[in-house]
C-alpha cells in the first residue's frame, strides 16, 4: 500500500509544537515571539500568502506586524524599513515577501536583513552556515526545511546508505535540499534541466525530491519501486474536465501513476505547500529562543 503524506496533519503537528514552545516561552521569560512580514505592490497572491502568514502567526501567539508598502515604493524607503525592524527587540524575525515590483533590488534588502532575524533562510550567513553544516546555528529556509520533515517522519534522522535525488537547483530550494539530505548522510545528486538521461538519474533514487517547475514532468517509469518522492512543484494548469475555463493546481509529479510505484509520496496541493508556512512558525521561534539565550526546539 502506498502511503499519501498528509501534509496538513504533518504542518499541524509543528504547528502544536511551536504553540507550545510559545506558551513556555511567555510563561517563563515573558516574551512574545514577534513576526514581521513586509510586502510591497498589489499583487494579490502575494497578498494572499501573506495574509495566512500574519493569521498562522496570530494563532502561534506571536505578536505579528504587517507592513503594506504602496508599488511605488523606493529601495532607500524599503531599505530603512528593514533597518528599523533589524533594530526593534520587538521583532524577532522579518519577512520580505517575493517578488519584489520589478524596480527594486530584492538581492540587497534580502542580505540587509539581520541573519538572525532571517525566517526565510535567505541571507548568505545562513546560507553559508547550512552550506558548512552548522544546522543548529543558522535559520533553514522554510520549503526545504519542511519537505525534510517529510523525509525524516519516513526514514528517520539517518539517511545512511540511501541514494536522494533532487531535481532543481534553485538556491531557494534544490541547493539546501541536497544540503540537508548530504547532513542527514544520504548520497546526494542534483539533476536539472541540463542532465543527460534524467529519467534513469531519478530511477537510482530512493528519496526523489522534484522541483523542476514543470506540471507533472515526473512520470511512472522515472520512479523507482518502492521510493520515497517529495514533490514540491506548484503548478496552475487548465481543468476542462471540471468546466470551462477552471484550472487546478498539479505538483511537478504525474501523482495518479507514480502513487502506484512509490511507497510513500505527497500530493499536490496538501503535500509540501502546508509545511512552508508552518516551518516559517518554527523558524521564528527559534530565532526568539536564541535571542533569550535559550536552547530553541527542534521540528
Ligand atoms: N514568495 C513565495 N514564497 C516565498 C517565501 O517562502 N518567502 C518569501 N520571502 N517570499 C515568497
């Protein structure tokens, strides 16, 4: 029987356990983790996200600002907004929603967020610190972070002697993927667009983690008997089956067919999609705990 994570329950579990670490922490040290999340312009499924993270946040118990900025908003302004929250013992992480409206930078605000206070996992410190496998000093970012929940909820904490496979590159996501599956001791390859053979690549693997941004790329036959496989695509596709002019949303994997050779995979949506926002709960927490000089929990 095939096991379909249920990436809901999973995210709840976390959810439960950063609402407890939260309880603890305004109970013993009187703090409130506090969460700000900066978004710029008007796009609505920018908005959308944002708005789930400022509830899940409220619901943690954090104390969670959001700051609108208008589209036609300056670097130097988003750069001082940045400053400020790296400055306020309030805050104890900070957000900057991407993409940016296309006239800003996003690289030097990304960098200019303190590393400490970098939920996202995106400054180079934390980047470099997973990269030299400091996992317990620096902040993972959110998608990895939570696609490995999955990984070790399967296989537990040592991945000795499997074979992963990421497809994608990506700094956001197939670069720390690999990371974290190379820390947690399995043999790691990074195929992407330009690997011969990829199909052949992936039938090696016994943890397939795809994120190729492409609908449905992984078929039946890339997948070996019994896998494990993460898919971490989201993908809008047409769905004239439902009606005329609906679409619905599909992984990077062919789900239907390769449920049927894999031993446990995630669906799409309900598989990755729901831990993102969850690790990102997690990640503000320990940035809290570090900061009171606690020992900030594991997810
Ligand atoms: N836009 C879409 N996903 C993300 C994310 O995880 N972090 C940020 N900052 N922006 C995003």
């Amino acid at each position: 029987m095939t096991t379909v994570i249920d990436g809901k329950q999973v995210a709840a579990s976390v959810i439960d356990a950063v609402k407890a670490a939260t309880t603890t922490l305004v109970q013993e040290a009187g703090v409130k983790p506090g969460l700000a999340v900066v978004i710029v312009g008007n796009d609505p499924a920018s908005h959308a996200y944002v708005s789930a993270k400022g509830r899940m946040a409220k619901e943690c118990g954090f104390a969670s600002v959001q700051h609108t900025l208008p589209e036609e908003t300056t670097q130097e302004t988003l750069a001082a907004l940045v400053e400020t929250l790296n400055a306020d013992p309030a805050i104890h992480g900070i957000l900057v929603q991407l993409p940016l409206p296309k006239h800003l930078n996003s690289e030097p605000i990304i960098q200019s967020i303190l590393p400490e206070k970098d939920v996202d996992g995106l400054n180079v410190v934390n980047a470099g610190k997973l990269a030299t496998g400091d996992l317990d000093g620096g902040l993972v970012s959110c998608t990895p972070a939570g696609a490995m929940v999955f990984v070790k909820r399967t296989h537990g904490e040592d991945l000795s002697g499997l074979n992963a496979v990421v497809v994608g590159r990506s700094n956001l996501f197939g670069k720390p993927m690999a990371t974290l599956l190379l820390a947690a001791n399995a043999t790691v390859t990074v195929a992407h667009s330009r690997t011969k053979d990829l199909a052949s690549v992936c039938r090696n693997a016994d943890i397939l983690v795809a994120a190729v941004g492409r609908p449905e790329m992984v078929k039946a036959d890339w997948v070996k008997p019994g896998a494990t496989v993460i898919d971490v695509g989201i993908n809008r596709v047409p769905a004239p089956e439902k009606s005329e002019g609906k679409s619905k949303l599909v992984g990077d994997v062919a789900f239907e067919e390769c449920a049927k050779v894999a031993a446990v995979i995630t669906p799409v949506p309900g598989g990755v999609g729901p831990m993102t926002i969850a690790m990102l709960m997690a990640n503000t927490i320990i940035a809290t705990y570090r900061k009171l000089g606690r020992k900030a929990p594991k997810f």
